[in-house]
C-alpha cells in the first residue's frame, strides 16, 4: 500500500498555480473539501 503525501493549502496553491482564496472558495461551496482531499485536489488540479 502506497503512503499518500499530505500537504498544506500553500503548497497546494504553489503546486498548482491556483490562489489560497480560490482553494478556499472551493471548500466553502462544497466543491472540494480541502481536509479531506488535499491530496485528491493536488492530483485533479496538476491534470488540468
């Protein structure tokens, strides 16, 4: 079984050329809820 990474939002953002704030507008819509999928959001964000 392979570990899953965890990272912040910050990395996430830095990793992804997308803002804290949208990251954060996407958890308060229910789009994607950042505690529970940062790893989730890192692979669909760096496919797009």
């Amino acid at each position: 079984m392979q570990k899953e990474n965890r990272f912040s939002i910050g990395e996430i953002a830095s990793l992804t050329g997308v803002t804290i704030r949208t990251l954060q507008y996407y958890d308060n819509i229910g789009l994607v809820p950042l505690e529970k999928d940062l790893v989730l959001l890192t692979k669909v964000l760096m496919n797009h």
